[in-house]
C-alpha cells in the first residue's frame, strides 16, 4: 500500500508596498492540500479617519492569485475571499481569529492582521484529498498579491494614514507526500480533479429582479459566492441588497432562494458566515465528511450557466462572485 503523510513549510515573505505587488514562487514537488497567507503590520493614523472598515485590514490586498506555468489561473480573488470567504473552515465559526482590526481610527498605530487559506483539499468530503493540486512537473507555480494603500482599512473623511514600519505577508504551504514508483509515477491514487477559483464583479446602481452574472462553462461547478456591497459606506458588505438568487443553466434550475434563506442554509452548512455573504453550495448537506463531489453541477456540452440576483438599489453598489469550479481529469 503506498504511502504518504503531510508536510507542513515555510514558503517565504513578501514585503506589502502601498499601491504595489509582489510575487512568490512556490516549489513544485508534491501537491498542494492549502496554502496559507498570514498578512500582518501596523496603521499609523496620523490625522483622524471617520471610521475602522467592515473586514479590515484584508483591503490591504485586493488581490491574490495563483498561476501555473505563467498562464494557468488556479486562484483569483480579493484577499476578502480567502479570510471571511472560508465558510468551509470552522475556525471563525468557532470563535477563531481570521482578522485583527484596528481598534478605532484616532491618531495611533495599531497592530493588524488577518489569516487566509487558499484550500485545494476538499475539507467537508469523504475523500478531501480528490481535488489536491498536483504541482509535480511544473515549469513554473506563482503567488501574486496586488497591495492597497495604508488608508484602505478605514473610512477616510480627512484622515491620513501610513505604514509604520513595513507591513508583510508570510505564506506557508501544506503539502501531501506520496511514494514514488521507480520510474518517477506516483504509486498511489491520483487527485480525481483539479478546483479553480474565479471572480467576477459588476456594478449595481438600479434595482433589478434579474441581473445576469455569467458563470464558467464546460466543466463542474460547485458553488457560488455572492457579496453585496454599497448601502451606507462605499465598499462595506451589505446584507440588505440581495433578494434572491437562482443558480440556472437553461431549464436545469439548481438553486432559487431568497437572500434570507440562503444565509440560514449557510447557518445550517458550517456556521454563521460574514453578514452580507451568501454561499450557493450545491454539494454542502450540514455537516463534515459526508459530502460527495458526486452532487457537482455539470455545465459541460452546450451550456449556458448564470447566477441571476434579484438586487434592490444602492449607492456605490457592486456584486462580486467568487465562483469554485472544477475540472475532471483525464
């Protein structure tokens, strides 16, 4: 019987520079069961903000992404999605700390941080090692992060915000080792798919009972995370705007809930999630380890997938989706 076990290790650090980015490359020997990325650093506030922003500080990065082979997009998300994002986690369900924020927006430095996973592993699964990334081979395996401004974490009014001393991002990996044949094949069983991560975001300024966000097709989806923003300050999650959301590929309807009972199906699923979230899971049946990739939604063939949201009015609204697709191998 083949073997094989977890190893846990240090990746590196890269230094967040206001309004910059920064790549990390990642061995490519074994496959990727997480990658964790701890941000961290202190706020200077050194002229009064109005107010300290909901999630911060992930809006120090507003985008994280994996690639492969320089082309290959594995993970594309804001920062937000691998934090508050991780409803299969139930660290902060439980009452563990995704985010340090600052404690108010006075004049003083405060310490932040905030602690985000990309999961290939299928976590709530019978078998979560099906969807592990296989990086053996591999030319090339990036982490990319796009970094924000000191005074993203609050709401501004006149305030005035810096680094005090040099903010990081510390990425760490945990990887499945396996016994190798003799000829360089790995002896046990191969991961069944490959997940990908994508994201898409589009404006809302009207109310419409129909608005179209147009889903990947040709493989198999899984969920579809929808995060409303607007209402009362520019960019905070709302829980107000979303009515309801139907998950439809011409007849094939898979989902059609209202806003309030998607959150109380996400409730059910993994615990109370980030107020203005809405997770449409179409595998997660309330509880771990007895999900199967089997309940996958086929979008193959001549497909035509989209999420319709049923959205009222609000200022500087947006609707973003992060959408977890997977790829069945060969």
């Amino acid at each position: 019987m083949a073997k094989q076990y977890t190893l846990l290790r240090k990746i590196g650090t890269v230094p967040v520079t206001a309004g910059g980015f920064a790549t990390i490359d990642l061995p490519r020997d074994h496959d990727y069961n997480t990658i964790g990325m701890r941000l961290s650093g202190n706020a200077q506030v050194t002229t009064n903000c109005t107010a300290v922003r909901a999630e911060a500080p992930v809006q120090w990065v507003p985008r994280v992404q994996l690639i492969a082979e320089g082309k290959n997009m594995l993970h594309n998300s804001p920062f937000w999605a691998t934090v508050l994002g991780m409803f299969r986690r139930k660290s902060i369900q439980n009452g563990g700390r995704a985010i340090l924020a600052p404690t108010a927006a006075t004049v003083a430095t405060y310490p932040v941080e905030a602690l985000g996973f990309i999961d290939f592993n299928v976590t709530d699964t019978v078998r979560p090692k099906d969807a592990a990334f296989r990086s053996y081979g591999l030319s090339l395996l990036q982490l990319q992060f796009q970094f924000g401004q000191p005074i993203d974490i609050f709401v501004p009014g006149a305030g005035v915000v810096v680094f005090s001393g040099i903010p990081t991002v510390e990425v760490w990996a945990a990887n499945c080792v396996e016994d190798r044949n003799a000829d360089g094949t790995y002896a046990g069983t191969p991961p069944l798919f490959l997940k990908k991560t994508t994201f898409q975001e589009l404006a809302i300024v009207n109310a419409n009972s129909s608005q179209e966000i147009r889903l990947p097709a040709g493989n198999l989806l899984r969920s579809v995370l929808i995060r409303t923003e607007g209402a009362v300050t520019a960019g905070e999650p709302s829980i107000t705007n979303l009515n309801n959301l139907i998950l439809q590929n011409s007849n094939d309807v898979r989902l059609n809930l209202t806003g309030p009972q998607i959150r109380q199906k996400n409730n059910g699923d993994y615990g109370q999630i980030t107020a203005g979230y809405y997770v449409g899971d179409l595998v997660a049946k309330g509880g771990e380890g007895n999900n199967t990739l089997s309940d996958l939604w086929d979008v193959g063939g001549a497909s035509e997938p989209k999420a319709i949201l049923d959205v009222n009015a609000f200022a500087a609204g947006k609707a973003q989706a992060i959408i977890e697709e997977y790829i069945q191998s060969a």
